[in-house]
C-alpha cells in the first residue's frame, strides 16, 4: 500500500520523465545549447534596447518585457530538465518545485498577454499612424504591462494555493520539470476536478484571445494592402511578419496538444513530454532571433556593436586633424 502524503510534509519530488529514454545525455545537452542561446539572444535585445535612447519607444518596451519573460520563463523549466539530464539529479524539493511551477505559469501567461498588446499596439500604428504617438505613450505601455504581470501573478496565487493544499500519495512527477498538470497529476485527487479553472483559462486563450490577435492581424493585412508607398508596405509587412511569427511559435504546440486531446487522440507520455518541451523552449528561442533578424533598427544597432562602424571615421578625423596642424597650434 501506497504511503500517504500531504503538501505540508513532502520534502521533495522525483521526477522520472526522462526515464524511459535511451539518449538522456544526448537531449539534456541539447536543451543546454538551446537555453544558452535563449538567454544570450534574449540578453542582447534587452541590452541593446535599454543601452540605447532612440529605442526608448513603445514597441521596444514591449519587446523588452517579452525577453524578460522568455528569460524567465525558459529558466524555470530548463535548468530542471537540464539538472535531471545531465547532472543526474531528479530529486526536487518540494517548495522549490512549487516555487518553479509559479514562475513557469506566470511567465506563460504573461506571453499569452504580452502577444496580445503588441498586436494591438502594431494595429494603432497601421490604422491610426497620425494618432499613434498621443494614443500609445511609454507611460501607458508600462501600466499594461503592469497590469499583464499583475492578472498572470494572481491566478497563479490561486492556482499555488490549490497546489498547496492538495494531499500527495506519491512524490513522483511523471513528466519532465514541475509545472500545475504535473503536480496535479502526483496527488491523490481526482485531477479532473482541478483542472476546472486551468481549462477556463485555456479557453479564453484559444476562443477570445487568440482570435482577437488574428482579426487583428486580418485588419493589419487588409490595411497594408491599401498602402500605395511601397517602402512602407514592404516596413509594415516585415514588422507584422515578425510579430505572427512569434504568436505562432507560442501558440500552435498549445493548440496541437488541446486539438489532439479534444478529438480523442489518447498521447503517450512521451508524446506529450516531447510536446511540453517543444512548447517552452522554441517560442523563448524564436523571439529573439525574429526581433534581431527583423527589426531594422535592432538589426543596426547589432551591426554597429560588431562591425564597430564608428572607430575608423573617427580615427581618420583625428588623424587629418593632426596632418593639417601636427602642432594642434591655433591658426
């Protein structure tokens, strides 16, 4: 018979996810190498946007929040799975697991609204270039940015709280890093019931949020289309391009899972570890890389960082100044 837990006095967690794989050593540096790229790209977009004044603008501040996020976010997920892969350690305690598990929720639901006020603020830009300054302003853009982090922290104290209180049978995690289903899933509860407020959530995603973020973009691309310049066609298209290539990153594992489910694909565990980490590691991976590829002005400032540009025109100068007068004496 089953020793008996409760949240209160279960001292850590074994996670076996990765059990059953033969190439553990393999997957766990891979993961490695995609989390130092998603922390080195993440890295450089924040220090280039907050190094640089120009970039002080509202859509940059919105691009910082999301590396902020990404960082967060990937953090929390693979250094656990980096830790079971490679230094073999699968025991988890439990509050920092839990700890973990806040974190990870918070930063998804944080990108699920951070996607969702850039598109809003690229739709005002497009259908409203006259009124955009006024109307989206830094101060503004920081206090919904506030209030995202502020809706994603308290349902995760809900949430936490659930976690919390619920009695545990087992201290093992069948999946991969601690998130809410995996926890859940370890407790001698019926999860169904607990995954009410979850599913709620996932709902207003997928049947409010993301339709809203796609008309968005519907209107974005019917309004590029009456453009008659063709530079700023071209500006507004790589700029939306961009912007759906990132929503998609996030939202289409979430989707292929939910739809799967939905329909009565039963996913093997591996199936659906392979598809949890595919979904929290390549949109914090594709953010950066589209921000640095995409955007004009973060691309530039990246060249003038690696390619210098500023050093030789300036050495020429004081070298002419020196050729004309060697004896910097007044003429």
């Amino acid at each position: 018979m089953a020793e008996n837990y409760t949240g209160k006095n279960v001292d850590s967690f074994i996670i076996i996810g990765f059990d059953h794989l033969p190439n553990q050593k393999l997957l766990g540096f891979l993961i490695l190498i995609t989390y130092i790229l998603i922390v080195l790209g993440n890295g450089i977009n924040l220090c280039i946007i907050l190094t640089d004044r120009h970039l002080h603008k509202p859509m940059y501040i919105l691009i910082c929040n999301l590396a902020v996020v990404d960082i967060m976010f990937s953090s929390t997920c693979s250094t656990t799975m980096i830790s079971v892969l490679l230094a073999e350690i699968k025991t988890v305690s439990y509050y920092s697991c839990i700890s973990r598990m806040f974190f990870y929720h918070v930063g998804d639901f944080t990108i699920c609204l951070a996607l969702t006020l850039m598109a809003i603020d690229r739709l005002i830009a497009i259908r409203l270039p006259l009124r955009y300054h006024s109307i989206v302003t830094n101060s503004r853009t920081l206090l919904f940015i506030f209030l995202t982090w502020l809706i994603a922290i308290a349902l995760m104290i809900v949430l936490t709280v659930v976690v919390d209180n619920v009695p545990y049978c087992q201290p093992v995690i069948r999946y991969v890093f601690c998130d809410y289903p995996s926890m859940i899933r370890a407790a001698c509860v019926n999860p169904e019931l607990y995954f009410f407020l979850p599913a709620m959530i996932n709902l207003w995603w997928f049947c409010v949020l993301f339709p809203f973020v796609m008309c968005t973009y519907a209107v974005l691309a019917y309004s590029v289309t009456k453009l008659s310049n063709n530079s700023s066609k071209k500006q507004m298209v790589n700029t939306c391009l961009s912007h759906l290539i990132v929503l998609l990153s996030f939202y289409l594992p979430k989707l292929v899972s939910n739809l799967l489910t939905r329909i009565g694909v039963v996913l093997t565990l591996t199936e659906r570890n392979a598809i949890l980490i595919i979904a929290s590691l390549i949109p914090p991976l594709i953010n950066p890389t589209v921000y640095c590829t995409r955007t004009k002005e973060i691309r530039k400032r990246i060249a003038d960082i690696f390619l210098d540009k500023k050093v030789v025109p300036n050495l020429l100068k004081i070298s002419n100044v020196f050729l004309i007068n060697p004896f910097n004496q007044k003429t």
